[in-house]
C-alpha cells in the first residue's frame, strides 16, 4: 500500500501543440493538441476542448456567537434545467480580478453579495471543480461576521445581481446538506469543513 503519493509526471513532461481561442465572451473556450507521456512508456497526442474561467473565490459566512451560518440565495444560468429551481443557496463568492489579493477578494464580495463586514478569516481550501474540460481554481475561506446586523437583497445592479440573504442555524444548515437541499459544490465542501471545525471556531472566535 502506498504511504504517499507525488505525480509521475509534471508540466514540463507536456507538449502544447495548438492552442486555439475557438470562442470568447466573459468566458473562454480553447482547443488543444497536447503531447503527453504514457504510464507504461511512449507518448500520446490528445485533442481537447477546454472552458477557461477566471479564478474566484467563495466565502462562508459563519457567526460563532449566534451559531449561524449567512447564505446567499440567487439565481444561476448553470442550473437552468434543475429539477427543482435554478434559483441556489450558496456561499457568497466572487472572480478574482488582476491585482486582487484572495482575501481582498473574499472582504469586498462580502459587503457587495451579503452586507457583511468580515470580522476573522480563515483559508480552508484551493480547488479546481471541474478538471475534466474547465480550467479554473476556487479558493474557499470561512469568515467571521455579526449575523444580527445582515439580510435583505444585495448586489450590483450594474453586473445584473439581485442576491437575497439567509440565516440559519447551524443545525438546520446542516439537515439541508444531508438533505441535499444544498446541491452546489463550494457550499457543501466548506460546510463539511464547518461539521468538523465549528466547535473550535466558536472557542477560538465567540
């Protein structure tokens, strides 16, 4: 059994090819021949579509006096055929623009998405969400915000935000999850980080 575990290979063993903008709005989709080494030994040529996005960051809005995790609730053209609403509980999260700082980013969609003026932070995790054909990195935080003073709607009118604020108790928050009433991937990773971390949060923050 294996003790640990460093990729067989690196950047530098790849060959790019082509890389090729086939379409570009906000988002980019590129095309890619790729040379690659083999496991057992010789090389293979791939051809690739790949969705680039910008990287971004999320947020999860946890109040350790009133045991309270902060939602946001808005609507997400990702989840337009969803059986259910496309409207999604989610972590407040935004796109990391050129010269940001990640928790820079995480203090400004904060105020922008929830009302929420950060009070502690912590990074929990850098992940990509969809490697198979998206090129994109997460970085998810849990911040400290006073609850009693958040709700109503947020955002920018001008990048067409229309963003409804929630408060939940941590036990129901986390029914919801098991429930699977909260289905979006950055939400159920940082509140499996909460079962495991709330107790020392509320010791370390209240």
């Amino acid at each position: 059994m294996q003790k640990s575990w460093q990729p067989q290979f690196c950047n530098n063993d790849l060959q790019i090819e082509r890389d090729e903008v086939i379409c570009e709005s906000f988002y980019q989709m590129r095309e890619l021949e790729i040379t690659l080494p083999k496991f057992e030994g010789g090389k293979i040529t791939i051809k690739r579509d790949l969705f680039w996005r910008p990287d971004a960051v999320c947020v999860l809005l946890f109040d350790p006096r009133q045991d309270v995790v902060v939602l946001v609730e808005q609507f997400r053209i990702g989840t337009i055929d969803h059986p259910h609403s496309p409207w999604l509980l989610e972590l407040v999260a935004g796109v990391v623009d050129e010269g940001e700082t990640l928790e820079g980013v995480a203090r400004r969609e904060s105020i922008e998405e929830a009302g929420a003026e950060i009070e502690r932070i912590e990074h929990l995790y850098r992940f990509s969400p969809s490697p198979g054909g998206a090129r994109e990195y997460i970085d998810i935080f849990c911040a400290q915000v006073d609850a009693a003073v958040l709700g109503g709607c947020h955002g920018l009118e001008e990048e067409g935000e229309d963003i409804k604020v929630h408060q939940f108790k941590t036990a129901e928050v986390f029914a919801m999850l098991s429930q699977g009433v909260i289905d979006n991937a950055p939400a159920i990773i940082a509140l499996q980080w909460l079962q495991l971390h709330r107790e020392r949060l509320i010791r370390e923050w209240s």
